[in-house]
C-alpha cells in the first residue's frame, strides 16, 4: 500500500492520516463534506488531499474507515464497489450512539456477542480485504506511542496478504501485532474497545494499552 485513504473527518482519522504521511505515504483523507478538511490540508505534512468517501476509495490502494460506527455500514453500502481488492484497515467499533455510560464506564454495543460489526462490513463488501486494527487504544497512542514496552495491536481478517501489509503499517507505527485470525475473531477483539473505556471513562486513566505475553 502506497496510496491511503483515510475516511473521516474526526480526530481518529487526523491522527492516522498524519501518522501516514509521517511515514512516507500519500494521503487522501475524505469527507462527506470534504471543505471541513481545508485546515487540515493545509497544515499536512506531507503529499495530501481531501476528498469524498467515494473520491478517496477509488484512488486509494488502500483504506482506512475511521468513522463512527454506525455509520460505517451505510459508508460501505455507498463505496463497497470501489474497496474490491483493497486493503481496508477497519478502525471502527459498534458503540451506540449517545452519551457515555455512567455505569462505570462499560459502553454500549449495537451488536450482539456473536457477531462483530467487522463480519457486518465484510458481508457487505465480500471482494474488500478488511482487517480490523486501531480499534482498541485512544488516538493519542495510535501512531509511535511511548509505552516503557512495546504494545500489542490485535487484528483480525480472511486476507492473510492484507494481514501482512497491515502488521508492515503497524511495525512502522511502532506496535507489535498480534493476528487472531479471521473476521470472526473480531467479536473478542471490538470488545477490547469495551474494557479500554472501563479504565478510561469509569476512572479517568487513559495511559494504557494491551500487551500480550507468550512463553517461548
């Protein structure tokens, strides 16, 4: 992947589109209206653009959905033709749309323990190579974070090439990746988000991410 479409235009995607550029690649970042990202541009770092969703999915090679979400499946019912082929990096999680809870922390899902919302957008776009990354650590760590060790990224996809160029992105981003295998293993791995914002909103501790130890 060389040329990376970020959709949204929320801090997630500002701050992944930026980690990008940071490393060398050629960024679109997209909108549905894409005048809200002219600062942006403006003070990117690097070769960037703006665009629409549908622009920025049929020029990227690769894709990342960095929306809310629930409004990630009506996105890939707009462009799912366009990621055919694709590596979409898919950073969203199926959080209902409100407040944040005052039950401790513990946020709200619109999909059940047996599916994941990864599976949903997959279905939808069968030729599109998603692998879900980014999901579960706030913005602030997502690109080259300074833990005393370094942190682990859980992912999951059907692609074992997409898997691959993701798990490159996330090497240079200063992670270690850890592949769960396909795109049903993504109903452990959305969850995390769940147990991430426990610690964050419940305690008001955001310095964290996971780590997973192996013997051997």
């Amino acid at each position: 992947m060389n040329k990376i479409a970020v959709l949204g235009s929320g801090i997630v995607g500002e701050v992944l589109a930026n980690g990008f550029l940071k490393h060398g690649y050629t960024v679109m970042r997209a909108s549905r209206e894409p005048a809200k990202l002219a600062d942006w541009k403006a003070g990117a770092k690097g070769e960037a653009s703006t665009g629409t969703f549908a622009d920025a999915a049929k020029w990227a090679d690769g894709v990342v959905l960095a929306i809310k979400g629930s409004a990630a499946e009506s996105t890939i019912d707009q462009i799912g033709g366009a990621l055919a082929g694709k590596v979409v990096i898919d950073a969203t999680n199926p959080i209902v749309d409100g407040k944040p809870p005052a039950n401790g922390g513990v946020l709200q899902y619109f999909t059940s323990i047996n599916e994941s919302l990864i599976e949903r957008l997959q279905k939808k776009a069968p030729d599109a190579k998603f692998v879900k990354a980014f999901n579960s650590v706030a913005n602030g760590f997502m690109v080259n974070p300074s833990f005393s060790t370094k942190p682990t990224m859980f992912i999951c996809g059907n692609d074992a090439g997409a898997k691959a160029q993701v798990t490159e992105v996330l090497t240079k981003f200063g992670w270690d990746t850890a592949d769960m295998g396909p795109v049903e293993a993504g109903r452990a791995i959305e969850p995390l988000c769940m147990l991430y914002c426990i610690r964050g909103i419940g305690q008001g501790k955001w310095n964290h991410a996971f780590k997973m130890l192996t013997l051997g």
